[in-house]
C-alpha cells in the first residue's frame, strides 16, 4: 500500500483548556488512489470464475469511457485543473483498479460471510478499499469512481442469492452511513470537547482544600479520549473514535459527584475556615451565572451544571446556619468585638434571632417601645460595656447609650413602625443625638408590630435612601406561620 498525499491547511486552531495549550490544523487532503490486494477463501476464486472475468471487463470498458471525460466531468472535478499538485496521468489506472476493488470486495464478502466475526471482516476489508481510492481537497469532488465502486457493487450484492440477508442488509447498512452528507461542516469536535472541559474546570469547586492535590491534575488533564480503538489488518492502521459530547458530560458528572463526596463542611467549627468555602462557592456560583448571560450552556452541559447549582445551594444554607449558630456561641461567652458600635450590631442581631427565631414574638398582651427596651437589657449580659437606658443630653432621651470611655461611644435607638412620626425621627433625631454626644456611632432599630408596618416602612426607608444600612435593623414581632403548616417551593 502506497500513496501520495498534498495537504492543504485551511485553518490552524489555538485553544487554551486548564493549563494546556492545544495547537492544531484544520486541513484538506489530495489523495491520490492506489490498488488493494485480493483476500484468499475457500468459497470463491475470481481467478477461475468466468462470471467475474466478465464481469471486470465490461467494468473497465465503462469506466475507461467516463475517464475519457475526467476532470471535465463535473464542476468539483474541474477545480482540479487550478492545482498545480494534480496531474491526469495519476489516474490512469483507475478504471482497473476499480474494476479489481469490486470483484476484490464481492469475493472477500461471499469467502467471510459464515465466520463469527463476519461484520469485522466485512467492513475492515470495505473500509480498505474505500481508503485506496484517496480523496480530492473539499469541494473539488468525490475520489475518482468511489460512487461507481459503491452502486455496481450494492447492485452486484442484492443480486447473489448466496449472500444472506442480514449480510446484504449490514452492508447496505455500511454504504447508507457513507452516503450520508455532513448536516455541520462549521462543526469541530475538538474544539467542542476542549470547551466542554474548560467550562467544568471554571465552574467545579477545585479551589476546595481537599481537592488541591487533584486540581493540577485535571488542569492538565484531556478530554480527548479516543474510544473504540481497533487494528485493521488490511490497512495495518489503528483506529479510533472521539468521545462524544455526550459520553463526556457523563463522565463530568460522575467525576463531580464522586469528588463531592468527600467534601463534608459539618467538621469545621471555625467561622474562618467556613468563610474560606464560602468564598469559593460564591465565586463558582457567578462564574455559571456569567456563563449563562454571554454563552448559554449546551444541553448536556446543563445536567452537572443543576448538580452543581444544587449542591452550591445544600452547603451555603449549611454555612449560613453554622455562622448563626457560632455567632450565638460566642455571644453567650461575652463580648465578641472590643468596639461598642460592632458589638451594638451583634447583640442586635442576637436580639431580633430571639424573637424572629425563638418565640420572642410572644410578648404580653401589647408591645410597646418601653417592653421592648426591657428585654434588650437582658441581652447584654456578660459584657465589659455600659449600657445606659433613657440617657439624656440635653437635646433629649436616646434609647440607650452604649460605651467604652469617653471616646467609645454608640446610640441605639428604638422606634415603633407604626409610629406616625417614623420618617422625621428617621431624618433628624438620631444625628441631632449623635452630635450631642459627641460619636458618629448610632444605631436605629425599627420594631414591625402590624402587617402592614412592613411596606410602610421599606417605602420610607427608600425614600430617605436609608434602605440596605447596615445601621438601620428592622425586626419583626408578628406572629410566626407554625412550620408544620408552612409549604414548601418543591411543594408547590
């Protein structure tokens, strides 16, 4: 077996996949044809049989005709003209060397079609003879007489009667496949399988501790994994098969949820470390939302990437609760800043935990701001700070008066949703306070005590641009919904 071959570069590709750097051509080929040896068997000799002699002959006989013609034949054909590679005399043989491929090939079937392996044999042979007639540059046509090769032997096939059926029909099958025009030239495997790789790499948590061992080697990892590989005795070449889109994202998907596994966030107790997987998730978490807004994922893409989104969401809400239950923990053994507005902002928030989450809506008959100032007190238990309730200053009473010294000082005021004048004390009061005081430390904290408190207060808090500070709180002291009665999202 021997042939020539010219290659034409069309276009050279640049892809970057973890910390690889892929470089490779896309490139069209001239190819020029070359004859193929003859199988032996027991069944079938074209030596002796007239039949075939014949049957060569008148085949060489109408295919000289057509040669007559060749490059003239077809448009394709004529571009052949324009390279300076092609020379008519290469083909010369061709006529014969169809001839023989034919008779080759319908020998080769009847001699192998009772083996075990016959499908192997058959389409190892065809693809042989098939390769021999080389190829013209994309659009200069199809090889010389391949479509001949393809309709005389189909035709000389249906016609023996000693062919079986599932035979003719495996066959007729092989040629179908073969036939079957490209529906996407623009479409590039590799290049579809590199993205799909890269885009895991992006958004799977491999910052993770325990997966830094293995993130260098998924970095440098492939995914062009040739499946199917199998030797062809006839052309003695290995061939093989790309993985699918497909067959990768499942892969993807298994690998992901088998690394996840051994991730397991109930073992920190440490608010730092829990930050620390936080960041990363939050981090994974926008680089899929920016993925979604300037190139939509692929349909199987989408499969690990709801996994993902799911498994982000299960250890965030973990996160979330173990910083409140820290949070609680560490309040209970004192005071967690040495800063009275920082410490201020987290026994207020310990404060509205008790009664938004732990029944502390259930005051006596009414509520007003002096029951409420009453039960803040209890909160600062255990503190090095002065709490001072009703302080004056001479421009009035605030709410309280936290501090450490002189030169430590925060307000924390109590207002009523309901209150008519919420929006000018929201406006003046508190910086009127701050001033007599001599601090730019304050705190108001907004009590919703009926249902429509709420928008009233959010549409003030809009207004006044008050809304999203971190020193503004509000807390709400309606009756809870019992859980047993709440539904559910999934539920809905």
């Amino acid at each position: 077996m021997s042939s020539q071959v010219t290659l034409y570069v069309q276009k050279q590709y640049n892809h970057n996949c973890g910390i690889n750097n892929f470089k490779y051509l896309k490139a069209t080929l001239l190819v020029k044809p070359y004859a193929i040896k003859p199988t032996e068997g027991d069944i079938h000799d074209y030596r002796t049989c007239e039949e075939c002699k014949k049957t060569r002959n008148n085949i060489i006989l109408f295919l000289n005709k057509k040669f007559e013609k060749f490059p003239l034949c077809c448009e394709g054909h004529k571009k052949l003209l324009s390279l300076k590679e092609f020379n008519k005399l290469d083909y010369l043989n061709s006529p014969q060397y169809t001839a023989d491929k034919i008779i080759f090939c319908y020998q080769h079937i009847i001699n192998n079609q009772d083996k075990n392996n016959w499908k192997q044999e058959i389409s190892d042979y065809l693809d042989y003879a098939i390769e021999s007639f080389g190829c013209f540059p994309e659009m200069y046509g199809v090889p010389l007489f391949l479509d001949n090769f393809i309709s005389l032997l189909e035709n000389a096939i249906s016609k023996h009667k000693n062919i079986k059926k599932e035979v003719k029909d495996f066959i007729q099958s092989y040629f179908n496949k073969l036939k079957k025009p490209i529906i996407n030239k623009n479409y590039n495997p590799i290049e579809s399988l590199l993205s799909r790789f890269n885009t895991w790499l992006k958004v799977f948590p491999l910052e993770f501790p325990e997966l830094k061992e293995i993130k260098t080697y998924y970095e440098r990892a492939t995914p062009l994994i040739i499946q199917k590989q199998h030797f062809n005795p006839y052309t003695q070449r290995v061939s093989g098969v790309l993985i699918s889109e497909e067959e990768l994202v499942t892969i993807l998907i298994n690998i992901s949820k088998k690394l996840l596994e051994d991730i397991d966030l109930s073992k920190y107790t440490n608010q730092t470390d829990l930050l620390d997987y936080h960041e990363i998730i939050i981090r994974k978490e926008y680089q899929i939302k920016i993925k979604k807004l300037y190139a939509a994922f692929t349909q199987q893409e989408i499969k690990y990437i709801k996994f993902l989104d799911k498994w982000f969401k299960i250890q965030k809400e973990f996160i979330n609760n173990t910083k409140k239950t820290i949070k609680l923990k560490e309040i209970n053994k004192g005071d967690i800043f040495n800063d009275s507005y920082k410490e201020s902002l987290s026994r207020i928030h310990f404060f509205k935990h008790c009664i938004e989450d732990k029944d502390g809506y259930k005051f006596e008959n009414f509520i007003n701001e002096k029951i409420l100032q009453n039960r803040f007190k209890k909160v600062w238990y255990n503190t090095q700070f002065d709490v001072n309730s009703e302080v004056g200053n001479g421009r009035g009473f605030v709410d309280f008066k936290i501090s450490k010294g002189s030169k430590d000082i925060t307000l924390v005021e109590f207002k009523l949703a309901c209150s008519s004048s919420l929006e000018s004390n929201l406006k003046f009061q508190l910086n009127i306070y701050a001033k007599a005081n001599s601090t730019n430390k304050y705190i108001i904290v907004i009590f919703i005590i009926k249902d429509n408190d709420y928008t009233k207060t959010t549409n003030i808090l809009k207004k006044l641009r008050l809304n999203n500070k971190e020193n503004i709180i509000i807390i709400d002291t309606r009756k809870k919904i019992s859980a047993s009665k709440v539904v559910s999202n999934e539920q809905l």
